[in-house]
C-alpha cells in the first residue's frame, strides 16, 4: 500500500460473498461512508490521489470488484447483476449503514445499479464519467465503438492468461484525435515495455507487475492489468454482461441525489463517440431524470486520477449541498 495511503489511516482487508472475495482498502470513521467504485480494468489503487484527501470528511471504502486487483475471478459469470449482487452484499454487510457511492465508467453504471435496486442502502450517487446508455446494445458494439473496440483488442493481444505478453495491449493501439487522425502507439516504444515487464516477471513470478520507476500512469495500467480477468472485457465484447439493465429504467427508479461529472468528449469520423457519453445522453438523462445534478470538467476519462483536486472539490460540494454531509 502506498505510503500516503497508509499515514491517512487506510487499511487493506478482504470480504466474502458466497464464492467471491472482493478485496477493498478502509480510511478511518471521519463521516458517512463514501463507496468508490473504479473503472474496468482499475483497481482501488487508481483512487491513491484522492483518498486522504476524502477520508477527512468521510469514511471512504475504495474496492477491487471481481476479476480485478486482488478480488477474485470469476471466469463465465460477469454480468451488472452479479456486481451489482456483490456490492449490494458490500453495503448491507460491511458498510452498514446508506453509503454515497461514487463510480468512474463502469463503475458508475454499478453506482447506478445500486441505487435503483437497493435504494435504502445509497444515499447519494456519482456517474464520474460513466457511459451512460451508449454502453447499452446495440449502439455500444454498431455505432459508437470506440471503447467497444478497445476491449475487443485487449481480449484478441492478452485474453490468453497462459501465454500473452501484457505490452501486447498497447501494440497496435489507435489513439484518435480530434482533428479526424488516429495516431499508434510506436512499436519500438512497445517492445521496450515489453522487455521492461518480461524481466519484472522473471523476477517476481506470479505476482503483480509493479514497475515503480515508470511513469504513474503506466505504472498503474500495467499492474492493473496484470490484475485484471480478461473474461471481464470478453463478456462485455459477447454480450454476457448486460442481462437486461436498461439504463432509461434504472434512472427512473433513482430517488436519492444523483450527479453526473462529465470529462472530455469529442466524435470521430471512424470510432464514433470518443468518450463516455455526448451532450444528447446528458440532455437524455436530465429529461428521464430532472433533479440530476451536472457538472462538466476539462479532464480526461479518469477525473479522479488528471484533476484529483476537482474530483475532491466536487464530491465535497455536492455532498454538502445535498446535505450528505454537514
């Protein structure tokens, strides 16, 4: 565990529901309980910017879902419902008491999850960036296949855990821009990556890979996806993950404070949707659900990880005009 992280007062700890563990780091009782739910492919650890910071007004629980971090694996069984039937356990028997739950990308279709199936146990909700309805079928996987691709590559370069090479995942990679380009990532920069991760591994079998002299952000992306199942992304890829949420109907079954943080977007000529969710999902969203709450920040995807600060500054402003906190 980071050194900032443990001096705030977290602590790593593990929880069983039915066959999952799902492991999670705890900060200390200064507050309600604030549930941060990370992205696919994250682990807790991507939240390290911002849990001192929240745990002085809250009592924070950031968590690894199944098939990521040190959570377990279970390979043939992702879908919203068995999250979310995980994290509602994790409410009811850890937290104990109605949480604010703050969830980035699909994180936050969990957060939503939750507050439309256990509403007694959400106080409040956060969409950090989540892609809401544009997840849905068939536009995820026909129209706006951005992010869609994207998973479809990590399953075809590293879906095989037995023999892959992690660099694998960047090679290959497009990269669009806003003026209608699409750069790659070059391979030489590649297969310095991999070289890098290949000796970390000869190293320090079956462990983690945890290179602490790159940069953090690749630092993070490695190690998480040394962590990560890739059935998670094969199921969303084959459709096994979306067993009936409709997102229009979870928002109508929201009663407690909702609040969307919306990071940078732009279309491409040939991905589509280069983001989470378009100005017409929020203004579709506003419509099925008309006391959300909207805030716009100039960040990318991961808000909590390239604007920390304002990630803070938001959930403390929302949390308090809401009266969530004093």
């Amino acid at each position: 565990m980071p050194e900032n992280i443990q001096k705030a007062g977290f602590e790593e700890k593990q929880f069983v529901v039915g066959k999952v563990t799902l492991n999670y780091v705890a900060g200390p009782d200064n507050g309600i309980p604030l549930v941060l739910i990370p992205a696919q492919i994250a682990t807790w650890e991507s939240y390290q910017k911002v849990l001192p910071d929240l745990s002085t007004r809250f009592q924070v629980y950031a968590v690894d879902i199944r098939g990521h971090g040190k959570s377990s694996w279970t390979t043939g069984d992702y879908s919203w419902g068995s999250i979310g039937g995980d994290m509602s356990a994790f409410l009811k028997e850890v937290v104990q008491e109605p949480a604010f739950v703050s969830g980035n990308s699909s994180g936050g279709i969990i957060a939503l999850w939750l507050a439309a199936h256990v509403p007694n146990h959400v106080c409040g909700i956060v969409l950090e960036d989540a892609p809401l309805f544009s997840v849905e079928m068939p536009r995820f996987r026909d129209k706006d296949r951005f992010v869609y691709n994207g998973l479809k590559h990590l399953v075809e370069t590293i879906g095989n855990v037995d023999n892959r090479d992690l660099a694998d995942y960047l090679r290959g990679t497009k990269v669009p821009l806003k003026n209608g380009r699409v750069k790659r990532v070059p391979d030489w920069i590649v297969d310095v990556i991999s070289w890098f991760i290949k000796r970390y591994q000869k190293s320090h079998p079956n462990q983690p890979v945890d290179i602490w002299y790159f940069p953090f952000t690749l630092r993070l992306l490695i190690k998480s996806i040394s962590q990560f199942d890739p059935d998670f992304a094969r199921a969303f890829v084959d459709g096994r993950f979306y067993e009936s949420l409709n997102h229009e109907e979870a928002l109508k079954k929201v009663k407690c404070p909702m609040l969307i943080l919306h990071a940078n977007w732009f279309r491409h000529p040939e991905f589509g949707l280069v983001g989470a969710l378009d100005d017409s999902d929020i203004f579709h969203a506003k419509e099925v659900l008309p006391q959300l709450q909207y805030k716009k920040i100039d960040a990318n995807h991961v808000i909590h990880v390239f604007k920390p600060k304002e990630f803070v500054r938001s959930l403390e402003e929302y949390a308090t005009k809401n009266k969530i906190i004093p």
